[in-house]
C-alpha cells in the first residue's frame, strides 16, 4: 500500500505508473482482488475499495482530466469537486470541456463539451448543469454556491450570457433570475421555487421575535403570518430534537402563526403544498 500510495496524484495513478515502479498487471489485478485499489477507468486506479458515488465521481474525474489532455472538469463534475448539491445529476458520467478547440467526443462515461473561454468556473458549470439536468438543478446549485460566497450573482449572469445560444438557456435564465442565498438546503430551495412560481411573495429565512428568544422558519408568505418549513428529517439526531421542535412549533403558534410543514415527498405534489397553504392563509385572515 505505501507503494501504491506513492504512485497517486490527485488520489489516483494509472497502470503505466504502476508497471514503471515494478508492479506489472497480473501483481495489479491481485491488489485489486485484495481490495487495496480498485478501477476507475480503463487503465486508471484509486486506492482501497470502492466508495460511494460522489466520491468516486471526484476520483474518476482527477483520472480522466490526468488521462486526456486540454481538458478540465465542467458540469456537475466542477460541482461535485466543490460538494455542492446535485438533484438529478448521472453521477456515472463525467463532464469535461475542452481548453482549446471547438471539437465534442463521447467516450465511455464521459462527455467532453467544445472549449469555452478560459478554465470552467463554477458560474459556467451551474449554467451547464442547469442546460443538461434542468433549471432546477441550477436553482439547488446556485443557492448553495451563493450561499458559500463560491459566486456572485453578476457570475451567474455573465455566465448565462456566455451559454446564451445553448436552445434551454431560456428555462435555466428563468430559474437563476431567483436566486437567494438564504435558503440553506435543496429543499428550501425547491420549496421556495415552488411558491414563486405560483406568484407568492416569501422571506428565507424570517425571524420571529419571541421576548428574548428568535425563533427562524425557513419561509414566511409575505404579508402574512403564515411560516412553512422545509423538514428534511436530517437534522433530527434523537427524540430530544423532535421534542424540541415540537416545542419550537406549539409556540409559533401560540404567538399566532401558521405552521405548514413540508416533507421531500409531498414535492413531489407541488398541488398540495398550494393548496395547503392557501387553507393556512384563509385561517390566519379569519383569526386576525
């Protein structure tokens, strides 16, 4: 292993590095067996065994950029370097774009886009991301990137000018023209984008002041007293969270707010979750 270990760069080294330090392929094929590096691409390994997608996306991606020359990650491959979210991304296929000529080519678990100007920056790869996977996946990438200080908005726009010939430009242009670094995860995000789209108005993000206690909920409908919260289930580690915003929740009620609670699941019926919330607007103009 402290060989092999010698032989990576950027996590990965290829079989040529390997027959030039004395392990030939029948020596490379025992230590793949032993689980003490595996294959990413013809020719190009990774330490250890076989890890989880996004992390083997990363090390397939170093090879690939190592193997082919003029080319640098693009895509949702820059983004997955960055650990920015993805929703609908083929984590199986690497994006590259050429450094220096116009030319296109699909390769086994790989597409290589023609050059844009200069390296690929995160602005161009949300854009890029958005044109192949959907706007919403822009929206979810550009929230979290804003949110990281990664890029501004004028980035955004410049990029989706540089890509502005691309024939979906016009949905991702759209998506991106809302962006906000407030929300601070795919489904606040989602959750947001839904709302606008049906004209309401929303903070990210809002503040009740409660004495000397804040309380914040992901979205409040402006000009209403109506909060939603977006419940990914993840951030609940033990039953003294649930009862905490259980807690959290009874209260916000009490100071005379509506609560609509929204799950990944119910997304997927965007319907419901207006309807739900044009109950909850209905109930808070009676009680007021």
């Amino acid at each position: 292993m402290d060989l092999l270990s010698r032989l990576t760069r950027d996590g990965v080294f290829s079989a040529a590095y390997a027959v030039a330090a004395g392990i030939d392929a029948s020596e490379l094929r025992r230590l793949v067996a032993a689980g003490q590096c595996h294959r990413l691409i013809r020719g190009w390994y990774a330490l250890g065994p076989v890890g989880e997608s996004r992390m083997e996306h990363g090390l397939r991606v170093s090879a690939l950029t190592q193997h082919l020359p003029g080319v640098c990650p693009s895509h949702h491959s820059l983004l997955t370097m960055h650990g920015l979210p993805l929703l609908r991304a083929d984590l199986d296929v690497v994006h590259l774009t050429r450094l220096h000529d116009r030319a296109s080519r699909h390769r086994d678990g790989a597409i290589i886009h023609p050059h844009l100007e200069g390296v690929v920056t995160v602005a161009q790869a949300i854009v890029q991301t958005g044109l192949v996977n959907g706007p919403s996946d822009a929206l979810v990438a550009a929230d979290a990137a804003l949110h990281r200080c990664l890029v501004s908005p004028r980035q955004l726009a410049e990029a989706v000018g540089q890509l502005g010939g691309h024939p979906h430009i016009t949905g991702v242009r759209r998506a991106l023209a809302g962006v906000d670094s407030r929300s601070e995860s795919p489904g606040e995000t989602l959750l947001r984008e839904v709302l606008v789209s049906a004209g309401f108005a929303v903070t990210p993000q809002f503040v009740v002041h409660d004495d000397q206690v804040d309380w914040r909920a992901d979205l409040v409908i402006d000009g209403t007293t109506v909060l939603v919260e977006f419940d990914g289930l993840m951030k609940y580690t033990g039953s003294s969270d649930l009862v905490a915003e259980k807690l959290r929740e009874d209260r916000l009620r009490d100071l005379g707010y509506e609560v609509i609670r929204v799950t990944w699941s119910d997304l997927a019926h965007p319907e419901r979750i207006l309807e739900r919330i044009r109950r909850a607007i209905a109930r808070a103009r009676r009680a007021a």
